[in-house]
C-alpha cells in the first residue's frame, strides 16, 4: 500500500471495450475543479482501441492517472475496483463506470462536506441513451443523514455519486465480491453503511447514470433467474459478512430485508418486463413475490419507483414515473 495523500481522491474506474463512452468521463475528471485526485483506470483486457485511448490520457497526465490490467481477460468490474483500491494513495475514494461521468465540481462539493461525517453522496441524473432525456433523481433527505435513512431508501450511496473514507475500507477489509456479477455494490456498501455512522447528502446532481438500451442488468445476455438469485445470494452472504464486522448487524440486515432486497428484484424483474414482456416477469414476480413482500414504502423517490415497478407489471402505469421526478 502506497503512503497515504490527506487531500487526494483516489477515483477508480473498471473498463472493458468502452471506446465510443469513457471520453466522457475521462472529459469530465479531467474538467474538475478540485485538482487533487488520481485515476486509476483498471482495463479488462479490452479488444476495441479502448486500452490504447487509455495509455494516451495516461500520457497527458502522467502524474495523475495510472492504468492497469486485470491479471486475465473478462476478470469482472469487481476485480478491477479491488485492484483500484490496493494501489490507491488518497485519503478518499470514489468509484465511478466507465460509461458514466460527473459535473466539473462533483469533486469539490463532495470532498467540502467530509468533515465529521463518514461518506458523501449527490443526486444525479438518469441520462436515457435512446434519447438524451435526464431525470433528476432527488433526495428526501439532505444533509447530515444517518445510515438508516440511506438503507431505508432516502438516499442514494453508491457506485457513482459517492465519496468515501479510506480508513474504513481499509478498517474493516471491504472488498466487492470477485465472484459475483450483479448487485455486487450492494455487498460493497451495505458493509460499508453497516460501520458508518452518518454521510452527507449533497441536494445538487452532481453525477450522470448512463441508462442504456443494453447493459448488464437490461437485455438477454443471462437467464434472468440467475441474476435474481444471484442477487438474493448477495443479499445473504452481505449479512454473514456484516455479522463479524458490526455490533448492528440484525439492524442493518432488517433494513436491508425491509428496503434494498425489494428494490433490486423489482429493479431486475422490471427489466425482465422489458425484455421479455409483462406475462413473463408476473410469473417471475409470482415466484420471488415473498421477497418483494418485505417491502416498506417510504416517502421517499426510491421507494416509490419500487412500488411503481410493482404496479406495472399488472396495470401499464410506468409513464407516471416522470412525473415523480423534476426533468431538466
């Protein structure tokens, strides 16, 4: 492990055969206001110019930015944020896709609000491929918020819009699960949420979530009951884990049980809706419903969208989403 920067925002990003998108983002690092980061790009053995076009924006900024290989081909994202975290040297870290980006003072509005809180985190937008359209997806809580008001789907900490401390990663050996594919951000941040005490929530969309036509969670590439039960095999082993690491861990895990589960088997059945058809994703829907049944609605953006995604698979309603969210 590297010495440790105070000021310095370790920025990681896994990449694979993203050519034609992760412009944008090395655009979008490169144009912050805050100066003090590093980018450490992790490519996984990409076949299409990509690795190239990330050697000469290491060559631009050759003090700032390193990149790495995964030790083989299609290693998954999660290996390549593991690496990222080992050869680190900011007292921050924040993860970002290589398809999404951020505003030019994400880094600096995010690393102003650390002081006596353990993570940051800003809204965003869903930024629509097939048609440039954003929504802004809005907090129902800001500022100083506590752990259980993320878990409870109030906030947004996660992949993308997040700042986090290093010294409890390192603390508490938080790691994203190699072997897994699909909600591995939930294993990632529920353990991080279980030892964190309070973050603060940025009311400004600072970060820009590309939602496009084909991606890991849309589109026919896997038998969709592995993604489901992979992400209930996520969910488990997340709790077995936050077991040996906090004195809160039946807490975290209710939460978890009560709020997140039900969101991302809605979020992957919707998609299955999509794919497949609405009578497909009612019989997969039948099929996990005990799951989903656990749900707790808040008031909140993200708890309505779960309870949304419920609805439409029976009555078409999902053109009322718009309207639970401000559009710039």
């Amino acid at each position: 492990m590297r010495g440790i920067s105070v000021t310095k925002v370790s920025v990681i990003v896994p990449v694979y055969n993203m050519k034609n998108y992760i412009p944008r983002l090395l655009q979008s690092i490169e144009n912050q206001t805050y100066d003090r980061w590093e980018l450490i790009l992790v490519d996984d053995h990409s076949d299409d110019g990509t690795y190239e076009l990330l050697l000469d924006f290491r060559d631009k900024h050759p003090d700032k930015v390193e990149v790495l290989r995964t030790p083989k081909p299609r290693s998954s994202p999660m290996v390549g944020k593991n690496i990222g975290i080992e050869v680190s040297s900011g007292r921050y870290i924040a993860f970002i896709d290589s398809d999404d980006w951020w505003s030019e003072t994400f880094l600096e509005d995010t690393v102003s609000k650390m002081d006596g809180v353990d993570g940051t985190c800003t809204e965003y937008y869903d930024v629509l491929e097939r048609d440039g359209k954003k929504i802004h997806v809005k907090f129902s809580k800001k500022g100083e918020v506590s752990w259980e008001d993320v878990l409870k789907l109030k906030v947004r900490f996660g992949n993308g819009n997040s700042l986090l401390k290093r010294s409890i990663i390192e603390n508490y050996g938080i790691l994203f699960p190699p072997e897994l594919w699909y909600s591995e951000d939930v294993y990632f941040y529920a353990q991080y949420l279980s030892v964190a005490d309070r973050v603060y929530a940025v009311s400004k969309p600072h970060f820009y979530h590309l939602v496009r036509e084909v991606s890991m969670v849309q589109g026919k590439g896997d038998d969709p009951e592995k993604k489901l039960k992979q992400t209930l095999r996520v969910y488990k082993k997340v709790c077995e884990r936050i077991q040996k690491i906090s004195i809160r861990s039946r807490d975290v895990c209710t939460l978890l049980e009560g709020y997140l589960r039900p969101y991302s088997i809605m979020s992957y059945i919707t998609a299955i809706s999509d794919s497949y058809g609405r009578e497909y994703a009612r019989e997969t829907f039948w099929r996990y419903s005990r799951y989903v049944f656990s749900y707790k609605p808040t008031n909140s953006h993200l708890s309505k969208l779960t309870l949304l995604w419920v609805v439409d698979l029976f009555i078409p309603v999902r053109f009322l989403l718009r309207r639970l969210f401000s559009r710039e």
